[in-house]
C-alpha cells in the first residue's frame, strides 16, 4: 500500500500521513509516556510557588503545615524543628528548606537568624524523621560555642571563629569590612571591622555603642552609615527597627522560586530530549523508506 501511495499523484499528502502513522504506531508510546510524566512533574513545579508571596497555599489540613516565609504546605516530617520557636503546636511554623536558605545566607554560609526571635542558628547532624526511619531530615540549634574576648572588638561574646578567636559580630563585619562610618563627634569618615549598623536604631542615625576614632577624636565615640553604603546591607543583617523584616522573607521566597524555576528547566530539557530521540528515530525510518521505495520503482 504504502508502494502504491508513492507512484500515485497524492504521494505527498497521503504518503506523508501513512509514513506518520507508522511512525506513530513505532515509536509514539515510548515518547508519550516521556512526555506525560515530564509534563506531570513540569505542571506540578509550576503551580508551586507561581503567585510568589501574594499567592497563599490553601489551608493545610491536619497532617500539614503552611510555612509562614514561603507560604507552601508541607507535611509536618517537613517541619523545621528549632530550638528557639516554631514548636508542634505553634502557629508559625517554618519549612526545613526555607531555615537552610536563611543559614545559607547568613555568616559564612553557617549561622543565620531565626525570623521570630533572632537567635543564632546552625546546622547539625540529621535526625531520622517520624514519618519513616529511612529518611533523614535536617536539624537545627542554637549557635554555642565558648564565650571568650574577641580579639577585633575586644568584648566578651560568642566565639564563632574558635581558630581566629573573632566573635559572631566581628566575623559579621568582616564581610562588610568596606563599609564607611561617620563619627558623631568630628564627623569624620572611617572604616571599622566590626557591623556598627547594628547598633542604630534608624539608618540615619547615630549607633549606642563607641568605636575608636582614628581622626581627630582621638577616643570612643558613636557612629553611623554614610548614606552611600546603607543599599550595601542586606535585609537579613538590617537591625529589626529598619522595618527591613518583609524584605528579607520576600528575598527568601524570590530565592526559592528560582530553585522551583531550575526544576522546571530540567523537566523542560528532559521534554526536548525525548522529543529529539523521537524525531530521530522519525528520520531513520524516512530513510529506510525511502531507499526502498527507490529500490522498488527503479
């Protein structure tokens, strides 16, 4: 038939529709099986996290939780178990991955603030979860460590550089270590290794905590930000009294929407690539056809 179909007039049309429905009958189910689990799990990404921040999950039901930064529901094994907040019959409650991102983003990549109370917090060991003794969640504490004098800002505090002997705070400023402050008293300008922003109440003004002046003060005055430098803090390192808390969560969910957008990449590439495979094995057997509809009518 097909042989038929090639010396008619309506080769082209006719022709070209058998050919597809061989193909179809080939190789079609292999690739629609592809395509409809990878468009499950591409559907499924997009309607996470699509709305952002205005778009609230439904109401969790008993064995659920909404996480009050990223607005998802989660089963509670998904639950972050701090030490500090967010316990079993709290209200708020925090997923594991958005606590990972806050820690992720705080103080070398290992200390982060608890968005209810501030707390330091760190990663430790994996706990095995209730829902299955296979499956292993991540765990949170409090940041301890010894208290001894830092060697930057010579204060008893936390240490959180044991081999450096720099405490939480220093090793904070560190990161922003080319900040420029103003001094209160001769308004003279200098960099401090040590996060003075935090000690202002407001981004104008002047800190409750001294440093040494190197300029014409000659002893321990207050100091600020230039307004230069204060789009240079990010919303998780801003004092409380900034009003800068909604930013930060909001960078949180930014952040994991773009990790929900990598998924939906993946499941994207993973279509293309079935999609190829299938017009592939579509070219090879144009070919063979072909040579032998060629073989035949010669």
């Amino acid at each position: 038939m097909v042989l038929l179909l090639a010396q008619s007039g309506q080769s082209v049309s006719i022709f070209d529709r058998v050919l597809s429905a061989v193909f179809v009958g080939f190789f079609a189910a292999p690739m629609e099986e592809d395509k409809s689990k990878t468009n499950g799990k591409t559907e499924a990404a997009r309607e996470n996290f699509q709305g952002g921040a205005s778009n609230i999950a439904q109401s969790p039901t008993d064995s659920e939780f909404c996480c009050v930064v990223c607005f998802e529901n989660f089963a509670f094994d998904q639950r972050a178990q701090l030490p500090c907040c967010g316990r079993a019959e709290s209200t708020v409650q925090y997923c594991v991955r958005c606590i990972q991102v806050i820690i992720e983003r705080g103080i070398e990549g290992r200390l982060g603030r608890c968005p209810t109370c501030r707390a330091w917090l760190t990663h430790i060991q994996p706990a095995s979860s209730s829902s299955s003794s296979s499956t292993l969640i991540p765990s949170f504490s409090i940041a301890q460590g010894e208290r001894g004098l830092c060697k930057v800002c010579r204060q008893q505090r936390l240490i959180a550089d044991p081999l450096h002997r720099i405490c939480e705070a220093c090793l904070l400023g560190q990161q922003f270590k080319h900040l420029i402050y103003q001094c209160a008293r001769c308004k003279g300008l200098q960099r401090i290794p040590h996060p003075m922003f935090r000690y202002q109440a407001l981004a104008s003004s002047f800190g409750d905590t001294t440093w040494a002046c190197h300029g014409k003060c000659g002893d321990f005055t207050k100091w600020r930000l230039i307004p230069e430098c204060l789009g240079g803090i990010p919303p998780e390192h801003a004092p409380p009294s900034w009003g800068r808390q909604e930013e930060w969560l909001e960078s949180i969910r930014k952040q994991r929407r773009l990790e929900q957008g990598g998924n939906n990449n993946t499941a994207d590439k993973q279509m293309q690539v079935s999609l190829q495979r299938y017009h592939r094995k579509k070219l090879v057997l144009l070919v063979i056809l072909s040579v032998v509809v060629a073989w035949c009518t010669s």
